[in-house]
C-alpha cells in the first residue's frame, strides 16, 4: 500500500500533530507547591463532607502541597446572581489558581448534592480563550449515612470529564461517615482513612506528572482547525 493510501485524506497537513515522548520531556519543571482547590457538598454544622475534605487538606499538606478551601456558605444559586457577586469571584478565582481539584459530596438521593453541583456551575467552561479546568487534575470523594455507595463518586466523574478534568483512577466512597469522625473532628484509623491516603496520594501524583504538560495533553486538533478557520475569516474580511 502506498504512502499516498496510507495518509488520512481529510486532515490538514499543517494542523495535524504527531504526539511525540520529547514534547512531553522537553517542558520546564515547575518548583512551587501543587495548588489544589477543595469543594465541599454541605451546609451543616458538623459536615461530614467538610470533615474528610479537611482531612485530605492535612494530607496534601503534609505532602508539600499548597490548599484552598472553599466554603460555599453564601453562594448564590447558579443564574441566581451576576457573576460579579463576591462569592462567585471568590470561586472563579480559586480556580484559575488551582492545579488540581478535590471534590466531596455527600450522597443525598442516589446522587451528589445541589450544593456541591452549584459550585462547579459556577465554575465556567471558558472565560474568554481561558479555560478554568481543562488539564487540571481532580479527585473524587463521596460521604455516606448508610452503608457504602457510588452514585456520587460516579456522578462527579461525568461531570469532571465535562469540565476536561484529568481525573485520577482512584477515589473515596465513605459508609456510615458519622462513625468515622471522632468529637474533634478528625478521622479514626481505618481502611477508609487509608483510602483517602491513597487518593491523595494519587492526585499529588498526577498533578506533578501533568501540570507543566497540560496545555499539550489537552490540545485538539478540532479546535487549531477552528482557531484557524476563524482568524482566516478575521484576516480575510473586506472591511474593517
């Protein structure tokens, strides 16, 4: 078979990239600490999604890592408010910041909380040729009241391949939290706990193995087609 038969006929040459291993050891290492942003699902005075996102904060901590918690306490509901509202500023600039995510919600009716989901809407797709999540890490955790369940875990991962998240393989699905935590708050020992370890420990590597090649890892082709097209046509126009 020829070359000629071989090559995809509908491609554009000159927008169409050979992934290669030396653009990919050929970035810069960043030296500041991993930012990772942490989202919560509950409102309640002893959260138990607050809780185990408190949790991982020490562990990513305790890994080198720098931590944003965002209290969703005020936040108003999606097309609620303008985007200007402090709050939504507040989120939006939280995670421009970020690297990586967390993300932990209680499982309320077989699926994530509203208020967990209000927060990633919040969070937009693009801001002008920015966007917030593409590339970014992100690690999923769920707390449960009765025995151990998924639906949210599951739910969230939709959602963070929608937002063009590099979602970690592992995550954290938390039975009968309210046995977990002691008076003070703070984890008991068990193959939960060490679940969490994991997790954690998982998405700081992750977030050290992309973070400086995200940009490239998330490149299309469809979109340097349209890029393209678009400052053709701007390029191209008759009048000014």
């Amino acid at each position: 078979m020829s070359s000629a038969e071989d090559s995809p006929p509908n491609l554009d040459p000159a927008l169409f990239d050979r992934p290669t291993a030396s653009r990919l050891a050929g970035v810069g290492t960043s030296t500041h600490a991993p930012r990772f942003l942490m989202l919560y699902g509950s409102l309640r005075e002893r959260s138990y999604s607050k809780l185990l996102t408190l949790e991982a904060a020490r562990l990513l901590r305790a890994m080198g890592g720098e931590v944003r918690i965002f209290d969703p306490t005020g936040l108003p509901l999606p097309d609620g408010a303008p985007d200007t509202h402090p709050k939504v500023q507040e989120l939006r600039d939280a995670a421009a910041w970020a690297e990586g995510m967390v993300w932990t919600s209680p499982e309320r009716h077989g699926a994530m909380t509203g208020i967990l989901k209000a927060q990633i809407d919040w969070i937009p797709l693009s801001v002008d040729a920015v966007r917030p999540t593409q590339g970014k890490t992100l690690a999923v955790m769920q707390v449960s009241g009765g025995s151990q369940s998924f639906n949210a875990v599951n739910q969230m991962r939709v959602l963070g391949r929608w937002m063009r998240m590099l979602t970690i393989p592992n995550q954290s699905s938390v039975a009968k939290a309210f046995q977990e935590f002691d008076e003070a708050g703070r984890m008991k020992p068990s193959a939960y706990y060490e679940r969490v370890v994991d997790v954690m420990e998982e998405l700081m590597k992750f977030t050290l193995l992309t973070r400086d090649v995200a940009p490239y890892l998330v490149d299309r082709y469809s979109e340097r087609r349209e890029s393209a097209a678009e400052l053709s046509k701007r390029v191209n126009q008759r009048s000014i």
